[in-house]
C-alpha cells in the first residue's frame, strides 16, 4: 500500500478518538405510565315529558238517520212449468223412413236399391290360374228390402268378365285345335240371387254381408296367326312380314251352378245416391266333371 495513504490513515484515527470517548453512553427511555380505563357510567333515566299529549276537543259526530229499509220483498222467483209426458216417436202414415233408417246412419232407406259398377277380378287357385288371366269387369244389380225395421233384403246381380288367355293355355289350344293359336280370351257373363244382411258402421256409413247361388256362362274366343310378307311402315316403309290374326274357335258352356259370398261397405252421397266398395268369392262349377274356377271381384259403383 501507498506509504503516503497509510499516514494520513493513521492521523485521522489520532484526531477522531477522543471525540468518540467523550460522548456518553445510549440510555433507553422510560416506559409509559399505567393509566386505568374510564368507568362505565350508566343511561339517565327516563323522564316523561312535561306534558301530556293532547285530548280530543270533540267526539266525532254520529248518523242522524239510519238507512232507508226495504218497503218490499222482491218478488219469488218463477217455477219453471213441469216438462211435458215422455211419448214414443210414430213414423207418419205413408212414410219410409223408420228407426231402421236412423240406424243406417245417414243412408236413406229404399225398398228397391239398383247399382251400377265395375272392379277386378283375381283368380284363384292353380287351375284357372294356369290358363286365364285377371281381367276387368263390370255389372249391375236391383235388391228389395221389404221393410225398413228390419235390414235384411234380396238381391239379384248381374256381372260380365273377361279374362285373357295366358302362354300355357294357348299352348294347349294350339294343340288341342291343330293351329297355331296367338291370341284368346274367355268372357264369363251371368248373374247371383243373394241374401244381403245391413249393420251400421260408425257415423255416416254400413257394412253389409251378401252371399248366395248363380248361373254363369263361359265364353272362349280363340285366334290363329299367321305371318304374311308386306311392305311395314314405321316412320318408313320397308319389306317384311306382319302378323295376320284369325277367328280360329269359338266355344261357349252352358249354365254352371256357382256360389258367392262377400263383404261390402256403402258411403252416402247424399239424396237417395250412395259410393259402395265390395269384394266376395266366387266358384263356378266347370262342365264335365272339370273341376272349379275360384275368382275373387273386387267391385267398387254407385248405389241408387
């Protein structure tokens, strides 16, 4: 270290000493005195005030007439007059319309109903099915209801069918006949006299259930083909061969005995007219012991 620096070090170290020798020493101050709470003084007692409160001067003032009383009783309440005896309702004289016609729920009743109509009608079974097609069908028919207190009634009904050959049964005409059999069809016409039982079904419509016997006829219509050389037009001519068909048989049965039964539902149109929708099952007896052909007609027509 610098000689110099180490000197005055030592010099101010001489002059400072004495002064800190001098200066007494620290003392700490006195704690504080002890000074005792302040002693709880109770709440003055309550004084009344001076005076009392101020009475009222004056009574309130009384009625000086009592209220008007009634000079009356209002007067009884009227006895509504007994209602009259319970009568049985009696249809006029000459009238149809009885506790039957309120029971067909808006259908009119009539002795005599006529319809007119048309449907489907479905083949049944492998027999008829393996030579004749379903086919169209239309018909008509009259009923009589000889009163109206009971819904039981006769009807007689008229129906005519025709039903397409199908390829096996004009293969089996082209071999029992020895031609060549294209085209046929079998027309079924004939009629049922069936009993007819009407029951309400709901608000505005009946069901009814009919069934009975019939006669019917079948009439089988067979055509030949043959194929001869021309001139063919389609949007232009051209040379070819068009089909030529023929009346190649004609065949028609007696009367077969056959029996019905079915299910309808009938739908006022308003006035005397009514929409009717059936359907039954029918089987017709085939001539020499051939069996039966079972169908099933779906009709739908008016009623009047």
């Amino acid at each position: 270290m610098n000689p110099n620096r180490l000197c005055a070090l030592g010099t101010a170290l001489v002059l400072v000493a004495p002064a800190l020798a001098q200066q007494p020493p620290y003392q700490a101050p006195p704690p504080p005195q002890y000074q005792p709470p302040v002693q709880y003084q109770p709440p003055a007692q309550y004084q009344p005030p001076a005076q009392a409160p101020p009475q009222y001067q004056q009574a309130p003032p009384q009625y000086q007439q009592a209220p008007p009383q009634y000079q009356q009783a209002p007067p009884p309440y009227p006895v509504p007059p007994p209602p009259p005896p319970y009568q049985p309702y009696q249809s006029p004289s000459g009238s149809a319309s009885t506790a039957h016609t309120q029971s067909q729920q808006g259908i009119t009743y009539h002795p005599f109903r006529m319809w007119l109509g048309g449907g489907y009608s479905i083949t049944q079974g492998s027999t008829v099915k393996d030579l004749l097609n379903d086919g169209g069908m239309g018909g008509l028919g009259i009923a009589w209801f000889p009163t109206a207190s009971i819904p039981f009634g006769i009807r007689i009904d008229g129906s005519y069918t025709s039903h397409s050959q199908t390829l096996n049964g004009l293969n089996q005409a082209s071999q029992s006949t020895g031609q060549n059999i294209g085209d046929g069809y079998t027309d079924i016409y004939g009629g049922d006299v069936d009993a007819e039982i009407d029951l309400p079904l709901g608000t505005r419509s009946r069901e009814y259930f009919f069934g009975g016997v019939g006669w019917y006829r079948e009439r089988t219509t067979l055509k030949s083909v043959t194929y001869q050389q021309g001139t063919i037009c389609w949007f232009y001519c051209y040379p070819g061969y068009y089909p030529v068909y023929s009346t190649a048989q004609v065949s028609t049965t007696g009367w077969l005995p056959s029996w019905n039964a079915g299910i309808g539902f009938e739908f006022p149109l308003g006035g005397s007219a009514s929409f009717f929708l059936d359907g039954r099952f029918l089987r017709i007896k085939q001539p020499n012991n051939g069996g039966y052909w079972d169908f099933i007609p779906i009709r739908a027509g008016i009623r009047f």
